[in-house]
C-alpha cells in the first residue's frame, strides 16, 4: 500500500457499519485532552470491544500539545531539521497513547500501546509531511488476537531506514484511515469534538447543519478548502482504496457522517457544504509583458521556493501587458521577499503589490455537475451583502472566491442560507 502508487495489497473495502469484526477508532487532541478525557476514550474502546469487536484506537497528541512543541523548538532554534522536529513532534502522541492504554488497563481491560514504527507504517524520508509507503501490521493483528485493545500513536512512521517521521498536521487522520485499510477492517470511525461534517464550520457558520452522508470527493474539497474536521491527505487515501468512514462525536452516541463511494442520488443536492480559509495573502504582478514564458518564469521561481499558491488570475492583456495575481498563505508572504521584484525587473514586469488579510470561501458539491446556476446565485447572495469579490476559481464541483479577509464570515454566513443550509 503506497499513498503514492497505485500498487496495493488488495483489502476488503471498509463499511462504516460496525459490526463484530476490526475496528479502527481515532481520537484527536480535544477527545484526549486531559486525564477525564483519556479515561472516557478508554471506556469508550472498551465498551466498543465488550460488544464483540477487536479494536485498535489512534490517538493524537493532547489537544495544544503539537503546536506548544513547535512554540518550544522556536525558543531553542530558528532552523530547527525536519528530522529533530519529527523526533519532538512523535513525542507527542507517544504520551497519549501509553496514558489511553495505561486507561484501559486501569479499569480491568487488556491493553497495549504502540508506535508508528512497532505499528508497521512505514514512510518515505520526507520529514515532517512523510508519505505512508506501506504498513505491516503483524503486531497488532497478534496483539488483537490476544484480547488486547491495541492503542497506536497517531501522526507518526518510520523509514526503512528507522528513522522517525510525521504526517503532516492533522496526521492522525491518515494513521487511522491507513490501518483500517491495512487491517481489512469492518469500521473505521474518526471520533471528534463535533457530531459529524457540518455544512460549514459550526463556529463560523451557527446555523450548520450535520451532513448524514458525503462523498469522497466533496470531503476532499472541504477539506482542502479549510474544513479542518478531516486532514485533506487522509480523505485522499480513504477515496483510493475505498475506505468508507464515519466522522463522530467523542463525547456522545449519535451517528455522525458517513464519508463513501458517491451515489447517482447524492448528486441531488446542489451544495454540499460551505469552507472558509482565513490567514491568506495576494500577490499581484502589473504590467506584465503578454508573451510566451512570463508566466513559466514567474512561476518558475515560486515553485522554486517550494511555495504553495492557490488561486491564480491574469486578467485580459491591454496595450501588450496583463496584471497576473495569486493567492498563497500569509505566512509565506515574506518568504517570497525580493524574489519576484527581482523576476519582475528581468521580463520587464512592473510592481509587485502584496496583500495580507486575504480570505477564500469555496461552495462544495457534485450537483454542480448537473445543476447551472450556481456561480450566479453565490455572487448574487454576496453582492446583497456587499461582499466583493477579488478572484474566482472553479472546479468541476467547486467555486472559490477570494474576499476581504474582514468579509469572509459574512460571506459564508450569506452563501449558507442562499444554498438551504441553515438549520431550521
Ligand atoms: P481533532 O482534534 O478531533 O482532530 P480538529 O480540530 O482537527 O479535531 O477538527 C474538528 C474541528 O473542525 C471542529 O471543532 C470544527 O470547528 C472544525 N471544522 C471546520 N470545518 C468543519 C465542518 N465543515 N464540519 C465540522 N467541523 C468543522
Ligand atoms: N498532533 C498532530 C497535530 O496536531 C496530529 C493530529 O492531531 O492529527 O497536527
Ligand atoms: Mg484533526
């Protein structure tokens, strides 16, 4: 199995309906939070195995835990390796796994907590965003088969070489997703501070509602898109092995979102959800020279710099030039400092303008394949609200729009109720 390659140990596909068979339940950083917090996830695993199942639970880091690690290597070093930021980050969840398995066993059960290395993950060498290359589960197929609760520390592999590598932020998500495809499971479910995958962040948008059921596709654009609920690499595994998943509330029963395979009927509705990015930035190139290999230069050097941009503009070219702009975060605005100043004055550009305070609010679902009129019914729900619109992209079942970082709440909140979302 390779997150990479198409080549894979062909698994029963996943059902999101538990039944007595294998199942894979993460929690993340708030469902472990604290020590009340760790014993009721080891209720919960053990109740979930008293049913008849054999369980593996993923476990985050406790909730601040990565980012107060990350806050203490900034006090110690300014250029910190990947590899020594894996080694601190791994810690992390190492402390939740062994307190959840410790959890289970303080309260009668059979327990036993694992690394990502003693899980089998094995990952490339691409420190702090290693890619999963294949998994051997043997330790937890014989740690099952003797009754335990087998607790592996999300987020984290190793290399061949035995080295300790990280998934990327939100990585827990790919840990359970990977195991469960891995380990032929009957039910992987990701166990949340939420009830499910709403039709936009509750806390930006009050009136969403739980979404019962998501196609892959949808899910990996809102997830993309800044719906953090799931990590965007997890649901793209999830999608290339078909891996049916159920996104749930840790801290109560009710059934959440069931992520699968999409269905002629899903294509009904017309959006599925709404997400926000906040925290992005513009750059705008003027009067660039309207000839061949500009634009490859330009981005040429951005790619370079192993910058990420998002959304890109050239507007209609006047007297031989055009203004080219792009989206790209905040952070890493000033890694691009001169660099383009510098492309700019050698093709004969003009200014470079950048801008903070950059917003972008996407409108997801697969109906927009078969329904017209979306696009105008988002930009009329805006201007009504006087929300202006700076660049528009689009996909195939997605359109973005870069707003005021001020406007984008606003935006979201307009676009949910022009769409039918709010709850009633
Ligand atoms: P965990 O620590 O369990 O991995 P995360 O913080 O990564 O949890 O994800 C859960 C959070 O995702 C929620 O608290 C919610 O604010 C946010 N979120 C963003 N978009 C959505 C959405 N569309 N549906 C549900 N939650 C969302
Ligand atoms: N602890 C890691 C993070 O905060 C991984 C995870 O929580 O999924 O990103
Ligand atoms: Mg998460």
């Amino acid at each position: 199995m390779s997150e990479n390659s198409s080549a894979f140990s062909l698994q029963p596909p996943v059902s999101s309906v538990a039944s007595s068979g294998i199942i894979v339940q993460k929690y993340g950083g708030t469902s472990v939070a604290n020590p009340e917090r760790i014993k009721h996830v080891a209720r919960r695993l053990l109740e979930t195995q008293q049913e008849g199942n054999s369980v593996v639970g993923v476990v985050s880091a406790m909730s601040g835990v990565t980012d107060g690690l990350i806050q203490l290597s900034k006090q110690i070093s300014t250029t910190p390796t990947s590899r020594e930021m894996d080694v601190l980050l791994a810690t992390g969840e190492q402390t939740s796994m062994a307190l959840t398995a410790m959890a289970i066993e303080a309260l009668g059960g059979k327990a036993v907590s694992l690394t990502g290395a003693q899980a089998g993950i094995v990952t490339n060498e691409l420190h702090t965003k290693a890619k999963i290359h294949h998994i051997t589960p043997q330790q937890i197929e014989k740690h099952l088969k003797q009754g335990k609760v087998v607790i592996v520390a999300g987020f984290q592999g190793e290399t061949e070489e035995g080295e300790i590598t990280t998934l990327g932020r939100g990585g827990s998500d790919l840990t359970a997703i990977a195991l469960a495809s891995a380990l032929g499971a009957d039910a992987c479910q990701i166990l949340t501070d939420v009830d499910g995958v709403y039709t936009c962040d509750p806390r930006i948008v009050p009136k969403a509602q739980k979404i019962e059921v998501i196609s892959y596709d949808e899910m990996l654009e809102m997830a993309g898109s800044g719906s953090k609920v799931m990590q965007s690499r997890s649901v793209e595994f999830a999608k290339k092995y078909s891996v049916s998943f159920e996104v749930c509330n840790s801290f109560n029963t009710q059934p959440g979102t069931i992520v699968k395979e999409e269905s002629p009927c899903m294509e009904q509705v017309v959006v599925r959800g709404i997400s926000v990015e906040r925290n992005q930035a513009k750059v705008t190139i003027t009067n660039v020279p309207d000839r061949p290999g500009c634009a490859a230069r330009i981005f040429g050097a951005i790619a370079e710099a192993q910058l990420n941009i998002d959304v890109i503009v050239q507007d209609v070219s006047a007297n031989g030039t055009t203004n080219i702009s792009f989206t790209l975060y905040r952070d890493d605005l000033e890694k691009i400092g001169t660099m383009l100043d510098c492309v700019a004055q050698e093709i004969g550009a003009g200014a470079v303008r950048k801008e903070g305070g950059i917003g972008k609010l996407s409108v997801v679902g697969i109906g927009m394949r078969t329904h017209s009129g979306v696009a105008a019914k988002l930009f009329e729900a805006l201007a009504r609200g006087g929300v202006n619109i700076q660049m528009i992209s689009t996909s195939e079942i997605k359109i973005a729009v870069i707003v005021d970082e001020a406007d984008v709440v606003l935006a979201a909140q307009l676009a949910h109720t022009a769409f039918g979302l709010d709850r009633s």
